[in-house]
C-alpha cells in the first residue's frame, strides 16, 4: 500500500509494512517539512507579473520542502513588474496562515488567491505592507483572507498608529487626526475643557446669546438663535428706495445697477438737464429725434401709424411702399414691379442688366430671360435682311448683304485647351454647303461639304443616302482584280461585296487589302458562297475563308482561338483517315482524331493506323497496353523516402458493384471490381480527386498501384524476414 501525505503540510505516512530500511530518510525529511512550516522565512523573486488566468505558482509540495510551505514570505522582483503580481497558493485544498511582506517596486500589489480566481474571494497585499493571510483551502472556491481584519486589543502603544478608519468608542486621545496634515473626524461629542482651537490660529473659548449683538468678543461665537433675531430686527426699518440710498450712499453716487434678467417698469423717463435728452446704450433720444450709429426696425410706418415699409430679419432686406427719388444709385441687388421714370418711361444706365423678361411696350414679352440665363424670343430672330424662303413658322435667318461671299453660323471655344472651333455657312461664290472645324494649331478641314444639287440626304431614322459611289481618300477600287478571278466560279453570278484597304504606300498597313464577296448562280442556289479575301496592292486576292451553301467553312490556314472553344463537325467512320474530326501533317508524320461511325468510340490514328480509342463508357485502350507518366529525375526535387504503404492497401476494401446507369440502359449490366472513393478517403485521402468542375469523387488507381508496389516491398522484406528466422530454427535442431 503506497504512502499517505497530511493535507496542509504534505507530510508523508508510510503505510503499514512500507519503506523497510528507509524510515529514517522519510521522518527525516517529514522533520525538514515541520521546521519549514514552523519557522521558515523565504524571498521570492517575481519575473513576471502574471495574470489571473496564468499566475505566478506558490507551491506546497509532498514529501518535500517547497516554497509554498514557508512560515514568512517575502516577495521581490528584479525591476518594476509593470502591473499588480498575481499569485496563487496549491493545491486548492491545503489550508495555511502565512506572514506575507510586500517588497514589490514600483508600488505594485500583489494578488493572492487559491482554487480559481474570483475577484470575490482573493486578497491584495499593497507595496510595502505585511500581511498575515490564511488561505481556506476550500478547494475550486476558496477563499483568501487578512486574519487581521477585526483585530481586538485590550491596549496598543506604539509611537505611530495610521489607520484608514478609526472607531473610538470611549477613552481619551492625545493625538493629530490625519497625522502631520490635520483632516476632519466625526464625533458624537465633541468635548473641549478649556478652548478648541481652529486651523491653529483661532481659539474659540465660549458662546455668545444675545439677540442685539451689543457684545462684541473676538474668541466667543453667536448662537444661530441671537443671529436671526437680530437680523429680523434690522428688516423692514430700511424699506424705500430713498433710504436704501441714503444707508448705501457713502460714496456720493445714486446710480442704479439691476442685475441681468431684470427690468425697469415706467411710463416716463425724463431728462436730467432740460435738452440734453436720455441716452441708453450709447443711443441718445433728444427732442423727438433718434441719434444711433446701428438701427434695427422691423415695421416703419407714417405720423397716422399708415405702413410705409419693412425690415425682414435674417435677410435684412427692406420693402418700400411707395419710393419717389430724383435719382438713386444702386450699387447691387434687384429691383421687382418698378417703372423708372414713374408713369413715362426713362432712360437707366446699368453696369451688369439681369432680367426676366423685356417688354416691347406692347402687350407681350419680346425677349424673356430666365433665372439660369435662357433667352426665349416671342417671334422670329432676324438678323440682316427678312427673307422666309423656306415658310418656316419660327426661324433664326442670317441674310448675307450685297456682297457678300458667305454667310453662316461659328461656335468656338476661347481659351480653351485647343481652343475647337467650328462654322456651318454658304459659300454663295463657291456654290458649296460647308460644316468646317478648325483648332489653334490647324487650317481649316472638311468634315462635310455638299455642292451643287443634292449629293446626300440624312433621313429622321438617320439612314443615310448617297446619289452616287461612296469612295475613301485611300481605297484603290471598289471591286476585286478581274485578273484574278476565281475560276471555279465563273459560272457564279457577283451579287454584292466590299473592300477594304490601305493602297496609298506609306505608313502602318501599307499596301493592305482586304474584302468579302458573295456570288451565286441564282442568289440562292447550293453554289452560293461567300468568300473573304484578303490581298496585297499588286492586286493578287487571296482566299482566306470559303462558306458555301451547306454551312461548311474551309479556312486557308490553321484556326488559332485565344479563348472559347472550337467544335468540328463531320462524318463519322470506322474507316482511318476518312473525314476525321481533327488531323495533323507535319514532318514526324500524321496524326488524326475520329468518331466511330456507331459513336461508340473515338479513335487516334498515326499514319493511317489505329493507335488508341476510349469508349463511350470511360475505358481507356491501347494497341500496346502501356501506360505511363513522366517521371525524370531532372522534373523532380525533394525527394525523399516514402513512408509505409502497408497498412493503407490493408485498409482499401475490394467490392463488387454496378453502375447505376449501366442497370437502368440494361438490368443484365456486368459486375465490376474497385474500390469506393468514399471508403479510399477515410484511408488516404490522396488517393481521391475531384476537380471544381466535377461532381462526382474518383479515385487514382495507377498511385494505387504504386502504393500497392510499396507495400509488396514491405511484404517481401517480412517474408525475407521470416525465411531467415525459420532456417535459424531449423539449423539448431
């Protein structure tokens, strides 16, 4: 039976029978254990401050002295910890009272707690204080306490006593509350036998009643009582305003101040000095007359109270009745509803004119200009001779003068970046229609000009119609070279076609032409086609595409796709080399890709030969029966031993099964042999792939295999193992 420990001290018991010949070593320890506990005194240096989830440990070991243990401990540190130091006493369940001294720096306290922290139940030692602290030993809940927190005396003498709180229930105390700086102690009774003395410059040494304050003492106070019937006393005997200035005037002023918030009531303020009027506030109010530098009015009216106007406030505008003035300058602003010149109209000199709306001095508005500076014309806009040629119901006419050789409309842009302009005009001399553009740095250029009758018209749906060809500054010819016409089309009729080129010989693309064309022997007959050219300027067209009737499309040279698919389309053929859907000449020889004629497979030739197919139902096959991967050293780094394959092919179960699909095209569908990609993951995951694109799991069976190759490795070496073993055996017998 093991040995017994004490819960406190962790002191060992031997169990009956144990520790033959040792005792002695264990009461010997046991003895080290009860001197530690009894009279130990230990410094405990802090690196750390800890956390109350991660504290600093003060352990009670065993059957071995330990730190924890000691009767008086005194905790320091190497430097400021930074923050209080946590500490915590184990195990849980030991209880113990242990002199603790604070010798932290920094005036940082240290926290003692045991079981889990609880701010509830741990204790805070202050810097520089010592402590007598028992731990409950209650386990996850115990509690960390002062033992000196009620400490009861029958008599204390010491030369300093400094308490947080003092409760003196009888007795007498010679003593400064608040040590060297006096503070404020309560007290049921105060009792002072000779005299109390304030702030150690006022002595008071009696009490004063009476009510007529006759008797003056510089070291005795009045009773609260002979105050109030004094002061009652003086209300009332000085209650007009006469004499209130007559006790306050010692000065000789009679001003009077009212405090902010409060009024004067009057009907009348006269002046002191007859015609010297009353000033308030620096406004001065003199024989019927207001003299002020800032006048604030809301309402302005006539001697028969008739309103003559208004100040608005916020705004400060001012509204006038009626205003009659010889002249006024108005420096800004606006002016609404007036007539200048009264009822007959006169003549105004404006610096900036802003109106909305001009009358003719008729019965309507000639001109009218908006707040966002839109003109609107009542009629037509003239300028030069009135012409209506067109019979036009609102028009804008700009009539040239005898003269003149072209008149129209300019739109420029000043000071701008390039400063576009551009000019729609007649050019009556020239007999043209010009829209010019020019900018700072150019002449003039047309960007549309119609001469003589009419060459071109735009229509509402914005089709546009040409009378004749429509020919580019660089385009060569409108139609493709007769010299090299396509032969096997001679019987076709040219219904339509274009051309695009770049003939002019300089620059990027010089000398390139390019076009389609689309002949037919009826228009729409199966020889219809539709062919893209493209050609140099020596006029030599070369065929790029061919699109006949039944939507099959030869191109001259190989499809180079950036991006997308391409799909073939064509017959399908047990036959190699007819019709395939994709093919390969080049030097090493021919390679083709084709579809069985059943669909069934589809087939690689090399030179005409069957090489591979794979089947519509996934199987993969050769002529040669190998498969293989690139596996150069030179591809690869990191190489390195692989681990153990054995007990993963031991764990990858064989079934039987059947597809799904297979049973449903036909119930008789054959059995196959494999794995689950579901079972395979749990044993090697890496054996299982699946890509973003698919839906369904798979499993690498050629790494299979390779693992099984690793594994039959392991086999061999065991059995290799084995043989030596079992010829060992035999050879002792």
């Amino acid at each position: 039976m093991p040995s017994t420990y004490t819960v406190n001290l962790g002191i060992e018991k031997p169990a009956t029978g144990e520790q033959s010949g040792t005792w002695g070593d264990t009461t010997n320890v046991n003895f080290d254990i009860l001197d530690q506990a009894i009279n130990g005194a230990i410094s405990i240096t802090l690196a750390s401050a800890g956390t109350s989830g991660s504290p600093n440990t003060l352990a009670i070991s065993d059957g071995a002295t330990s730190d924890g243990r000691n009767k008086w401990i005194e905790f320091v540190d190497g430097g400021d910890l930074g923050a209080s130091a946590y500490v915590k006493l184990t195990p849980s369940d030991a209880e113990k009272i242990v002199f603790i001294r604070n010798s932290l720096s920094g005036s940082r306290s240290v926290i003692l707690f045991q079981g889990t922290y609880d701010a509830g139940r741990d204790l805070e030692v202050p810097a520089g204080v010592d402590m007598v602290v028992k731990f409950s030993g209650g386990g996850a809940t115990a509690t960390t306490t002062d033992v000196f927190t009620k400490l009861r005396a029958t008599e204390i003498t010491t030369p300093t006593l400094t308490a947080g709180t003092a409760d003196i229930n009888d007795g007498t105390v010679e003593a400064v509350i608040g040590g060297t700086t006096p503070k404020a102690g309560t007290f049921t009774t105060l009792t002072a036998n000779t005299n109390l003395t304030v702030n150690a410059s006022t002595t008071v040494d009696g009490i004063i009643d009476d009510d007529t304050m006759a008797t003056a003492s510089a070291t005795k106070l009045s009773t609260s009582e002979s105050i109030k019937a004094y002061v009652d006393s003086q209300v009332g005997t000085v209650d007009t305003l006469a004499e209130i200035l007559a006790n306050g005037n010692t000065s000789g002023a009679n001003n009077l101040i009212i405090d902010n918030g409060q009024a004067i009531t009057t009907n009348t303020v006269n002046e002191t000095t007859a015609g010297s009027g009353v000033t308030i506030d620096s406004v001065l109010l003199k024989d019927d007359g207001v003299n002020a530098t800032n006048l604030e009015i809301t309402n302005i009216k006539a001697n028969d109270g008739t309103a003559a106007g208004s100040i608005a406030n916020s705004t400060g505008a001012v509204t006038i009745t009626s205003f009659i003035s010889n002249s006024v300058d108005i420096g800004g602003g606006a002016i609404d509803d007036t007539v200048i010149g009264g009822t007959t109209p006169a003549t105004a000199t404006v610096t900036t004119f802003t109106s909305t709306g001009i009358d003719d001095n008729a019965t309507s508005t000639a001109l009218t200009i908006d707040s966002s500076e839109n003109a609107t014309f009542a009629g037509d806009v003239i300028i030069g001779a009135n012409r209506d040629d067109f019979s036009l119901a609102e028009r804008l006419t700009i009539s040239g003068t005898t003269g003149s050789s072209k008149v129209g409309v300019e739109f420029s842009v000043i000071e701008g970046v390039n400063n576009l302009r551009c000019a729609a005009y007649a050019d009556d001399t020239a007999m043209e229609y010009v829209f010019n553009t020019l900018h700072s740095t150019g002449s003039p250029a047309y960007s549309f000009k119609i001469t003589g009758n009419e060459k071109l018209g735009i229509a509402e749906n914005g089709n546009a119609t040409f009378a004749g060809d429509v020919t580019a500054s660089n385009q060569v010819s409108p139609s493709f070279v007769a010299a090299n016409a396509d032969t096997s089309l001679a019987s076709l009729q040219e219904i339509g076609g274009f051309l695009m080129s770049k003939a002019d010989g300089s620059g990027a693309g010089a000398g390139i032409v390019g076009g389609m064309r689309m002949l037919s022997n009826d228009g729409v007959g199966s020889s219809t086609r539709l062919k893209f050219y493209t050609s140099s300027a020596s006029g030599n067209d070369v065929e790029a595409l061919d699109i006949g009737a039944d939507l099959g499309a030869t191109f001259a040279k190989a499809v180079t796709l950036s991006g997308g698919a391409l799909n073939f389309w064509g017959a399908r053929s047990n036959t190699a080399g007819d019709l395939p859907y994709a093919t390969h000449v080049g030097a090493g020889g021919t390679w083709k890709f084709r579809v069985a004629t059943s669909g069934s497979s589809l087939n690689y030739d090399w030179q005409d030969v069957l090489r591979a197919r794979m089947l519509n139902n996934g199987d993969w096959q050769n002529t040669n029966n190998a498969y293989g991967a690139i596996s150069d050293r030179n591809l690869k780094q990191d190489i390195t031993d692989a681990r153990s394959q054995w007990d993963d092919i031991k764990a990858i179960q064989l079934r039987n099964f059947r597809y799904i699909d297979e049973v449903e095209a036909d119930e008789n569908a054959k059995e196959h042999l494999g794995v689950i990609a579901q079972e395979v993951q749990e044993v090697s995951a890496g054996l299982v792939t699946q890509s973003d694109e698919e839906e369904h799991l798979g499993v690498n069976y050629m790494l299979m295999c390779v693992k099984a190759v690793g594994a039959l490795q392991e086999a061999m070496t065991k059995i290799e193992d084995l043989e030596a073993r079992v010829a060992t055996l035999e050879s002792a017998e």
